[in-house]
C-alpha cells in the first residue's frame, strides 16, 4: 500500500473514532476535529519515509487509545455525573476480595 494511502487511512480512522468516542458532545467532536486537521496539516509537506512512518504509527496509536481509555460523562446535576460507557469498556468483572487469602 502506497504511503500516500496510509497516511488517508489513518486520517479517515481518527475522524471515524473521534465520531464514536465523543458521540453527542459537539464540543469536544469539534475540537478534537480541529486538533487532527491541524497535525495533519502541519505536516503534509513531509517528504521524509522514515518520518511519515513515524506519523502513521503515532496516528494509529493515537486511535487506540481513544477507543480504549477514553469515557465519556456527563454532569447532570450539582454532584452527579452520568458514565457512557461504549461497548468495548463493558468487560467482565473479576470479583473482588476485601480479605486476602492467608499463608498455609
């Protein structure tokens, strides 16, 4: 796959990410927009392989991490917050012991 490709590709998945992570919150979906065209802009003059690459793994590592440490709340009263949690965050929860088990 040609660089040129990759480096759509990328641009193409942040944006679709940035679309599922910040679901109805318009403000942080317009800064996170203006934030990707802005590094991408940056450096599309880039002419460097080795570099490029280096842009293209940071991208995607970039995705990954906002699809998976990323939650979404919402302030719905004085002192309450409401979690959206997106399918990925709902993992079986391993059962937790208040007592530690003793030596034998």
């Amino acid at each position: 796959m040609g660089t040129r490709l990759k480096v759509l590709n990328v641009f193409k998945s942040l944006h679709r990410t940035r679309r599922d992570v910040f679901k109805d919150d318009d403000r942080a979906l317009t800064a996170a927009r203006l934030k990707i065209n802005e590094e991408f802009r940056k450096n599309k003059n880039e002419t460097s392989e080795e570099n490029i690459n280096k842009m293209i793994k940071m991208g995607t590592d970039v995705e990954m991490v906002l699809r998976q440490s990323v939650l979404q709340m919402e302030h719905v009263g004085e002192d309450t917050l409401l979690l959206r949690p997106r399918e990925h965050h709902m993992l079986e929860n391993v059962p937790f012991c208040d007592q530690p088990r003793k030596k034998t």
